[in-house]
C-alpha cells in the first residue's frame, strides 16, 4: 500500500470496504450529481458537480471538495491537499496525478467515455469506463493502493464535468484519441 496523506485516513475504511470496485449513477436529467454505490448495490456516497470549477464529495461523515484553476486540479479533505492533478499537455485528456508520495498518468477517452490511470513505474492503477451518455460509470482500483480510491473518485469528476466539453472541440475528422 503506498502512503496516502494523513487528511484521506478517512478513507481508509471506505477504500476497504469497496474492495477495487465502485459504480456511479447519475440522479437527474442533467447528469449533475452520481450516487456511488459498492459491489452489492449500497449507496456509500454521492459525488455533487459543480461544473468544471469544482466538486463535493460527500459519504458519510467523510466530505471532499474538487477544485480546478487553470491548467490544475486539487482534491481536498478537510483543508489539507491530498490529490493534484495537471494536464500534460494542451488537451484535457492526459494528466499527470499525484497523491502521497506516488505520481499516475492519466489517459481519458472522452468520446469512448474511458478513463485509464497508470503508475509512472508501470501497471494499472485506475480504469474508469462508462456508458454512451455518461451517466453511468464503473471504476475498478489497485486494492494495495490507498491512494487509487481518490484518484478513481477524481476522474470520475473529470470525466463527468468535461465530456460535454470535449464533444464540442472534436472536429468531424479528427476523431478521438484512446
């Protein structure tokens, strides 16, 4: 397990819990909150949008905020930092996350509605895919890792908050990458 910073201890049981797996369905026409649920179809918390600027995590007694400036990402539990996230290069679907002491690359399909998180050492961290109108999604994580469960909660915002985004900014011939 690698060392996940001391504000997403409170995750830990959570991370436990949910043994490498979640799934995410959107409540409402808009897509704009998902209920997240385990392996047995319980609700363990729900992930509200605010659009591309940020995010609220609620589960439980546990509540993280999404923000994003510019070129950067930051997840935060109770005001400590514990996931950055920035994008490699001009387009949104790669980034560079880190959480802890470990650093993941991220490659997003937004038109394929995938999400794929790898160690910089190599290996599979994170791989979130959905359906074709994004309101639902299926994460499945490194179990050793306690870090992977805020990096699939991560990207399952991202995804969600710049898929309509990235439909607009594909030309016809371009197609999408992934």
């Amino acid at each position: 397990m690698s060392h996940a910073p001391r504000a997403a201890s409170s995750l830990d049981l959570l991370w436990r819990d949910l043994g490498g797996s979640f799934a995410a369905y959107a409540r409402g026409l808009l897509a704009s909150e998902f209920a997240l649920l385990n392996s047995d179809g319980k609700e363990f918390g729900q992930l509200h949008l605010g659009g591309t600027p940020g995010a609220e995590l609620g589960s439980g007694d546990y509540a993280a905020s999404f923000e994003a400036s510019g070129r950067r990402y930051r997840m935060v539990v109770d005001g400590e930092e514990v996931l950055s996230a920035g994008l490699k290069g001009r387009s949104l679907d790669e980034l560079e996350i880190s959480c802890g002491s470990r650093i993941y690359e991220a490659r997003i399909g937004f038109l394929r509605n995938l999400a794929v998180t790898t160690y910089q050492e190599g290996g599979e961290a994170v791989r979130l895919s959905g359906g074709l109108t994004g309101r639902n999604y299926e994460a499945l994580f490194a179990t050793e890792d306690g870090c992977a469960l805020p990096v699939a909660i991560f990207l399952l915002w991202h995804v969600a908050a710049n898929r309509r985004r990235a439909y607009r900014t594909v030309s016809p011939t371009r197609g999408g990458r992934m």
